[in-house]
C-alpha cells in the first residue's frame, strides 16, 4: 500500500454516551465486573462503569479525527444503530441522533459517512425518517441491529429495503452477541439470506463476521454475490481468525473497520492498524491488491454505488 | 502505600504484577508501550488502574480520561504523579 492515506474504516460510532443507553452500556460493564472479579480484583461496578464511560468523551468526533490522521484512515462510516425502540432509556431519540451525527459530518467535511438505521417496529414515522437521512442529509447506507428484536429478512424492513436498492445504498448488520440486555439468538447472519436474495441491488454487510459465526459468514460471501463481511472485533479476538478468514477466497468481500470506541482502551487507532501486520493477520500469500481491497477498495466500491452522490457529482461537471 | 512515596519502581513493580507473566518477565520500565511492548488489553488497563488505586491511593476516577489516553508507562506514572 502507498503511503498516502486512503483506509476506508467501514465500521466505527461517535463516542458519545447519547448514542448508547444505560441499560446497554450497563450490561457490557456487567460483563467486564465478571471478568475483573474473577480475578480477584478490588472492583465494584460503578467504578467499572466510570472506566468504561471514559471512552465515550468524543462526541463531536474530534478526538477520532486526529486519530484518523495519526493511523492513515481517510474515512470512516459512522455507524448509527437505533436502539431506542427496544431500550427505553435512551437519552434521546432517534431524531435527534439523526441530527446530531448530520451535525458531526458537516463538522468533519469529507471525512465522515453515516449509516442510519431506524428500529423498523417506528412504522411509517420511521420510514419517513430514513427518507429524509437519505435524500436530505446524503447519508450513505442503513444500519441494523437484529438484537434489538427483528430478524433482517423480516417484512417490516422490505420498505427501508426498496429505498436501499433505488439509490443503491448498502446495508450493515451487527451479527452476533452483544450487550446482555438484547437478544443474542435472532442476530445469526443465516437470516441475512433471504433479503440478499429479494434484492440483489443492495450489498449487504455483515458486521464482525471474523469473530462471529465466521464459517457461516464466509459461506454466504462466497456464495452470495451482494453479501460482504466487516472485520471490526479483532482487536478483541486476535488476528488469527483473521489470517483464516484471508485465506477463504472472499478477499474482495472483506471491510476494514475498528469498531471505534468499543476498543479504545485496547489503544489509539494506529495501533490497532499496525496490529494487523505485527501479529500476523495477512497470510504470506496475500497480495498487495488484496490488501488494497481490504483497506479501502472494497469499500469504495460499495460507496461509489450510490446513485444520489453520483448524479449530484455528475450535475457538478 | 502513602501516594506521596510512590516510586517510579513500584508503579512499574505495580504494573508487572498485573500483566501477563511472559510481558513481565523482560521487567517494566517508564518507556515501555502498553499495548505493542507489554500487551495490555483493556481489562488489563482497567487492571492496573484498579491496582493502583488500591495500592497508592491514588483518585482514579478523577482521572479516568487520562487513564483511557495513556500509551506508555510513563503516561500512567504521570497520571499517578498527578493524582
């Protein structure tokens, strides 16, 4: 890779306790005081929560863009998943997050695209809510999050979908565990398969797919020419997955992402880029243009599709 | 352990008691990175900072932020100078 910096981080959020209800946070705490104490150490949860609330402090996205510039990261994909239909103790709605996110690209000009999503159970309110992140506010794509108590081949998205496949916009689902409050069991990526079937102008992407369920993940990318796969959750789970993963033959189906700020404690952005190369994530038969496919190519593929920034870049010239 | 007689030595003793055997046993010192030299993760940070607190008394949680940013050694030593 050369080395002007051109990373696509396909995965990351705004660092903001506003984006994340309590109750969400509560239960990743939950999970790291179990950790701790099993070890013997003097903890209590609260303090375990001051710790972890400390890596949300950058809700403007600052702090994240000097980080960006520090790692080579061009441009990342703020991800905005709505939990605030299933966890009641949002802090805001999903409106107001919507602006806010609007609020940190036009902050960050160039620097930032927003995958919106919008809990699909909000009805017609909801829809006209996409809508309008999408043609107004030229988000880029739909966030999902099947924990929160939906399945993504499920009719109620169908709707969110057309809008998707008429601009050709991708579509990023969480795959898997996550905080203990949500619904482990209806996040499989299988469910994936039926709405990659029905529309096959959308590129789906299936989020950690490294780490969770990843032979079942890497089958659907192999086979379904419109599912992809993110990598964000190795900074958790080790590389090692990651060198498998390569090695599957989907190396034009795989995204960078970090997941930014879930593994901020782990370190700052270039850290966990270098990380890949220090402990082994690319076997030695990967090429260079694979590479390049995996920091940004692929991702800029699957942006560039989209029919709303091309027409206006076409009625520019 | 009175925070005011804390060593550079014992934080880093501190430090090494918490982190995994095989980072540790090359020694701890101030201009060791956390991540790329000793392997910290973060339940290991949130570790040593638990640590820390217990052994020098020091106010963590006035100071979570710098915790979170701190890249080496030194940086924690400076957190607990600051504390």
């Amino acid at each position: 890779m050369s080395d002007v910096p051109k990373i696509i981080d396909f995965h990351s959020h705004i660092a903001s306790g506003m984006c994340f209800p309590q109750s969400f946070q509560g239960g990743v705490v939950d999970n790291m005081t179990v950790a701790l104490e099993s070890h013997g150490l003097p903890v209590t949860r609260e303090k375990v929560a001051r710790m972890h609330a400390g890596t949300l402090t950058d809700p403007l996205c600052d702090e994240l863009v000097v980080q960006m510039d520090e790692a080579g990261i061009a441009e990342s994909v703020l991800l905005l998943p709505d939990f605030t239909y299933a966890l009641k103790d949002s802090t805001h709605t999903i409106e107001e997050l919507v602006e806010h996110h609007k609020k940190v690209v036009e902050r960050h000009p160039g620097r930032f695209r927003v995958f919106v999503g919008v809990d699909p159970r909000w009805g017609a309110d909801g829809l006209a809510l996409f809508e309008k992140a999408i043609v107004d506010y030229r988000f880029d794509g739909m966030k999902l999050y099947p924990p929160c108590g939906y399945r993504l081949s499920d009719d109620m998205l169908y709707p969110y979908y057309e809008i998707c496949a008429q601009y050709s916009l991708p579509v990023l689902s969480h795959i898997g565990a996550t905080s203990p409050v949500l619904d482990f069991e209806i996040a499989q990526p299988i469910y994936v398969d039926k709405a990659a079937r029905d529309f096959p102008g959308i590129d789906f992407v299936l989020a950690h797919g490294s780490v969770h369920y990843p032979d079942e993940v890497a089958m659907l990318c192999n086979n379904r020419p419109n599912i992809y796969v993110d990598v964000s959750g190795y900074e958790a789970f080790g590389t090692a997955a990651l060198n498998t993963l390569f090695r599957r033959g989907i190396n034009h189906k795989i995204l960078f992402g970090t997941d930014w700020p879930v593994f901020r404690l782990q370190g700052r952005q270039k850290s966990l880029v270098e990380k890949l190369d220090k402990e082994g994530a690319f076997p030695e038969s990967m090429t260079d243009a694979d590479r390049d496919l995996f920091f940004y190519k692929n991702a800029a593929r699957l942006l560039g599709k989209n029919k709303l920034k091309s027409a206006e870049a076409a009625a520019a010239l | 352990m009175n925070k005011g007689h804390v060593s550079d030595d014992e934080i880093c003793r501190i430090i090494a008691s918490t982190i995994a055997q095989k980072a540790a046993k090359k020694g701890v010192s101030p201009e060791m990175s956390l991540r790329g030299d000793l392997g910290v993760d973060s339940l290991t940070l949130m570790s040593i900072v638990f640590v820390l607190e217990e052994k020098t008394g020091i106010d963590v949680f006035g100071r979570v932020e710098e915790f979170v940013r701190a890249e080496s050694v030194a940086d924690i030593i400076k957190v607990v100078r600051q504390s």
